[in-house]
C-alpha cells in the first residue's frame, strides 16, 4: 500500500530512501564518482552518453582523463570525452557492435581505480549487465 507524505507526494520505501542517503553521503564525503548512462540517439549512428560526476571530496580530477586515455587505445568503438567543468564529464560513446562492452570497460576501469567506490545509475541505457557477488565459497573449498 502506498504511503503518502503531507505534501501528497508518494512516500519512497524506507531500502530506497536509505539507498539515496548513502549515495548522497559518498558524494559528499567520499571519494567516489556517479555515472549515469543515457542512450542519446536510438537511429544511426548511434550514441550513448556516460555522464561522470565527481563527488566534493576529489580535488584532482586528472585521473578521469588518465583513464579515458589508456581505455580508447584498446577500444573498439569511437569515442570522446568532454569536460564540462572540473566536476562534470561527458563521455559520448559511438556507434559499433561492442560499443556497450566497451562502456562496461571504462565504468569497470573507473571503479577499480576507486576502489569500488562508483554510483552506477541506468538513466535510459537498455544494456543490461551480469553481476555476481564475488563469493569465497564459490572458488575456494
């Protein structure tokens, strides 16, 4: 049953307000970076946009760049990264059959940098990705 708040908007569930509150927490506290994946055009050539916010307490944003270099020598699809201001990137990813591998590959590379420490947001991307929780059991007896 829906629960309302007293302006009449729609109450969130308490696992998706407390989502909200810690993502919102690593953006200020943290260093850690938010990425949200938007198909720009669906007809060709094709384009999706990877849309890198950096959180208040990274000071250098060099390794954005850094990353994005060593990453579009081995890839397939062309690509460009834009600097919007010295928080905020735009990565517009081309058309080519691996171009949704190839942005799972810089989103990857972005978090290991970072230690995992990556708020990934779907925005209007349709790619869906495999997870699996990395189990101890699973590989050691």
């Amino acid at each position: 049953m829906a629960e309302f708040n007293s302006d009449g908007s729609i109450k969130l569930p308490s696992n998706i307000a407390r989502l909200k509150e810690e993502q919102k927490n690593k953006l200020t506290n943290q260093r850690c970076i938010q990425i949200e994946k938007d198909v720009v055009s669906t007809y060709a050539p094709k384009i999706c946009k990877l849309r890198i916010t950096l959180s208040d307490a990274i000071t250098d944003s060099r390794f954005i760049q850094t990353i994005y270099t060593e990453f579009n020598r081995g890839a397939a699809t062309p690509s460009k990264l834009i600097e919007i201001n010295e928080k905020e990137f735009e990565v517009q990813v081309g058309t080519d059959f691996r171009r949704c591998t190839d942005c799972t590959k810089l989103i990857t590379q972005y978090r290991e940098f970072l230690y995992g420490n990556l708020i990934e947001k779907k925005g209007t991307c349709t790619f869906e990705t495999i997870k699996k929780e990395f189990c101890f059991e699973d590989y050691f007896d």
